[in-house]
C-alpha cells in the first residue's frame, strides 16, 4: 500500500491510496506515523465494512474515506449525529431541491434512499476514525433491508469524489466549531428537522433486543428517545428499522 500526501483540507492532512482493504483499518496503522489530523480516502477499497461488521460494496469513483475527529467518549454520540448532520447539509446545499433525510444515527437518505454509509471506531484513547462510503456515481444492491440504495449521479449532482470530500470536511469542521462554541442545542434542532420517520412508530435492534415504539425525539446526548408502553426509554446505539 502506497500513500500519496494530496493537501491540507482545513485542518487535516490529505492522504489517498491507490487500493486499501479499510480506509479505517489503514488510519489506525498510520495515525501514529502521520499525525492525529488524517484523512485517508482510496480509489479502492476491497473489504469495506458498515456498523455492525455489514459489508461495504465497491463500485469505482465512489468516495471512500476515513478521517481522524478528538473527543471524550461521553460525548460520541453527539458527535455522531453531527457526521450525519454534515454530510446531509453538504448535500442539501449541491441540489437545494432534493429530499435529503437523517436516518437515526447517521445514514443520510436522498429522495428516499440510502446514499451512504458510515462507521466510527475508536484508534486511540480519545480519537476516533469517522469511516465514510458515499454513492457518489454509483449505488449498490443493499440485501436484508426494506429500502433501496441511490447514488449522488442518479439525483443530479454531477460532482467527483473528491469535491464531495473537500465539500463535507469543510461541512463538518464548521458543525463542529459550532458544536464546540454554542453546545449540541443548535445541532440537534437542525437534525430533528431532517430525522426521517420522526414522531413515527419505528422498531430500533439494539445489540441484545428489539423495541418498538414512537420516534419522540433525540436528547442532548443524541440519543434516541423511544416512547413504548412502558414509557419513555433512551437508547445510545442501534438500528433503526419502520
């Protein structure tokens, strides 16, 4: 594996891999060499991953990549939410007029269906890689789901992969700036407005069981609020399913 250093983007040094088994994994073994402000994207990726160990599905001039972000543990929910935050006004702002929505934590749909994938994972005390998969020209079949992949090319948007890149850590370093400077009040209003299936009755897999309730809200922690028979119960991390 070879790195070639690209540029700066904001405040992170740019690396990119002809070809990669994990942008994640490749982060992890380079973070120390190269600094804790890293972003490594490659043209391939040949064992992606999503939550939970799903596979990834390659489909060349995709975007492929994984950055280093600092923070606390306690406060890695928020910062999820705001990944997904990003990445859903970043598209917004290309094509004003799609239907861009936040699927509880942090898959970002276009006009109904999933256009990216997202995976953070801890490299080292309190910094994190922020793994992301973005259907840039092209979507993948998505198997064991009730919903369609779509890509940014099917909707319009006729932009390469890495002016997607360049345009969502610029996203995400404002979102956190904000985040940092006002709290996670803001953040979590903007996200509330794009949740898809907010106020809806939703089932949630979580790693040890499976609850069905109504879709109340996120609390300042972001996580979810499920209002079931039993009541109002806050979950930290899982699936969302309709």
């Amino acid at each position: 594996m070879s790195l070639v250093y690209k540029e700066k983007i904001v405040k992170w040094d740019w690396y990119e891999a002809e070809s990669v088994i994990s942008t994640n994994d490749t982060v992890k073994e380079k973070v120390c060499e190269l600094g804790r402000t890293i972003v490594i994207s490659a043209l391939h990726q040949t064992g992606g991953r999503g939550r939970r160990g799903k596979n990834w599905q390659e489909i060349i001039g995709n975007l492929y990549f994984t950055y280093t972000q600092e923070a606390g543990a306690q406060e890695l929910s928020k910062i999820v939410s705001i990944v997904g935050l990003s990445l859903a006004k970043v598209i917004k702002k290309l094509s004003p007029q799609s239907d861009v929505q936040i699927k509880w934590p942090n898959d970002v749909f276009l006009e109904g269906k999933k256009m990216s994938g997202i995976l953070i994972e801890n490299i080292e005390k309190d910094i994190w890689g922020i793994g992301i998969g973005i259907n840039v020209v092209g979507a993948p079949i998505l198997e064991g789901t009730n919903y369609q992949a779509t890509s940014l090319k099917e909707n319009g948007i006729e932009l390469d992969r890495t002016e997607i890149l360049h345009y969502y850590l610029k996203q995400f370093f404002e979102d956190m700036e904000e985040y940092r400077r006002n709290g996670f009040k803001n953040i979590r209003e903007q996200w509330l407005k794009i949740a898809k299936n907010y106020r809806q009755e939703i089932t949630v897999k979580t790693e040890r069981e499976t609850k069905t309730g109504v879709f109340e809200d996120i609390d300042d922690n972001g996580y979810l609020i499920l209002k079931t028979k039993q009541g109002e119960e806050r979950i930290i991390a899982g699936d969302l399913f309709v």
